[in-house]
C-alpha cells in the first residue's frame, strides 16, 4: 500500500505541473492589459503603469513570470492579486463557504442518488424503475443556469419557502437550495450508475450463493450486493467532488454565493491572472486528491483488490 500511495504522488508532479502550466500561460497570454483596465474608460497614467507593471513583475519575460510563480506555489505562496491581496488569503475567505456548498451538494447526490438507484436497479422495469429513468432524464437535460432560475422562482420568490438569494454566505440553511441545484446532474448520474451496477450484479453468482444460504435480504443486498456494485459509483464521486468545488461558478453566481466559483468568476471578468492561476492550482489539488482517495477506496468496498 506504502508504495502504492508513493507512486502516485509521483504520478501526480507532472500532472500538477502540466496543468498549471498550461492555465499560466493561457490566462497570462489573453487579449488586453488588466493593469490598463484599472483606470476604467480614463487613459492609465504611463508612470503609475509602469510602477505598478514593476511592481507584478509583468515587465519580466513571460517564462520567468512562470518560474517565479512555480517557486512561489512549492513554498506555500500563490501570488497577489491586483490589489495587493495575498491570492492564499482570498482563497481561504471564500474556500469554506464553497466547501460547505460542496459537501451539500455531495451528500444530497450520495443519499438520494444511491437510494433512487438502488430501488430503481431492484424492481428493473417496474413502475419505480421506468419513473426513475425519467425523472433522472429530465434532470439531466435541464441545464444547470435553467434550473437554478426554476428553482429560485419557484420556491424562492413564489412559494417563498426560502430567500431567492443568500444574504448571510455562512448560514449553512441559506446554501441548500443552492446544494440542491448544484447536485442535482451528479446526482441523476450517480442514480444511473448504481441502478445499471445493481441490475447487473443481481444476477452474479455470488448473490445466489448468498441467498441459497438463507442469508437475510438485507444482509443480501447491504453486504455483498451493494458493496460491489458501489465501485464504478465511487470513481464518479471521485471526481465528482473536485467538479463540484470549480463547477460551483454558476450556482454561486444565481444564488449570489460568495465562494470559489464567485471569486474566480470576478477574477476572470477583471483579467486577474495570478488570482485565476492560484485559484485553478487549489482547485488541480483537490482532484489529485480526491482521485488517490478513490483509488484507496476500491480496496475497501472489494476485499480482492491488493495494492503492491
């Protein structure tokens, strides 16, 4: 296991690297001076510019602006932003709201997503089964802007059953409507998933072993049903809850949450590349982690997997 873990924190320097890299020069290689864009319509005056281009060191060459950067990031430094801001700093202001909007979202795709599909996977063809398809469907064809603005409307501004929009970014009550909405495609995925795993495992051999011994049906299914066909469903989670975390740009933005989506949206808007680049590196380490935990994860829902 030891070595296992090890190689992968290998594998994951280039991928680190490549990727940052790639969204370094890319954001630093975009149309237009945001330093310029600071004095609005007004001409910038040529000598603040110029203090202030020395001051970002956007008057070095565009490789060493990349060095700089990478050396910065290995020390626990991900830049300034244009107004002086440490990027860490605006990173861990908005990070917890994000992660809480996040881990909403998760666990209402986990338990109702797993729940749906596993219903759904035990009475194949069935009414249940046929409804789920649909409604699953549905939740996948609506994009997700569309249903946040039904959402809102909905039961935020008509039935008021909830504010339209967040005031207070830290009342945990506040983000779960925008969880719902958020959750609500990883969720007919994750719904698909187990119900298509569970059909197909129901009529493994090693199922009919199980209940020719007499085992009891929740034994059955929680056990040695379940378990195995969580495996293709725990790899999409994986992933799932980094995709979470960047594709919250959206939901944030309609329910003025002010998280990691938010932030990098503004940042996108006012051309800021070290907040962008600092943002996106944050956000490549989350799903470099969340994909070595999933990795380990397999070894506990199946026994037979060993890692050398």
């Amino acid at each position: 296991m030891g070595r296992f873990v090890a190689r992968r924190l290998l594998q994951m320097i280039p991928v680190f690297l490549g990727t940052t890299a790639l969204i370094f020069f890319m954001v630093h290689l975009l149309p237009g001076d945001p330093l310029a864009a600071l004095w609005g319509d007004k001409a910038p005056d040529p000598v603040q510019l110029a203090a202030l281009r020395h001051q970002q060191h956007f008057d070095e060459p565009l490789i060493q602006q990349y060095l700089d950067y990478m050396g910065g990031l290995f020390t626990g430094d991900f830049g300034k932003a244009l107004d002086g801001r440490p990027v860490l700093d605006k990173i861990t202001e908005a990070l917890p709201v994000t992660v809480q909007l996040a881990l909403l979202a998760f666990g209402f795709e986990i338990v109702l997503g797993i729940g749906i599909g596993l219903f759904a996977g035990l009475r194949r063809g069935k009414v249940f089964d046929k409804s789920a398809l649909v409604f699953t469907l549905l939740l996948i064809s609506i994009p997700v802007p569309v249903l946040g603005f039904l959402f809102q409307t909905i039961f935020g501004i008509n039935l008021k059953w909830v504010k339209p929009t967040v005031q207070d970014s830290t009342d945990i009550t506040q983000l779960v409507l925008p969880a719902i909405v958020l959750g609500s495609l990883s969720l007919a995925y994750v719904a698909r998933l187990t119900r298509t795993s569970i059909a197909e495992n129901i009529k493994a051999d090693y199922v009919r072993t199980a209940v020719a011994k007499g085992l009891p049906r929740r034994r059955v299914i929680g056990t040695h049903l379940l378990r195995n066909s969580l495996i293709p469903v725990v790899t999409f989670l994986g992933t799932d809850l980094g995709a979470l975390m960047g594709g919250a740009i959206v939901t944030e933005g309609i329910f003025n949450v002010q998280g990691v989506g938010h932030a990098l949206y503004q940042a996108i808007n006012m051309k800021e590349g070290a907040t962008v680049s600092g943002f996106v590196a944050f956000l490549v380490i989350v799903y470099l982690a969340a994909g070595l935990i999933v990795d380990l994860l397999y070894a506990v829902l199946d026994p037979r997997i060993r890692y050398a």
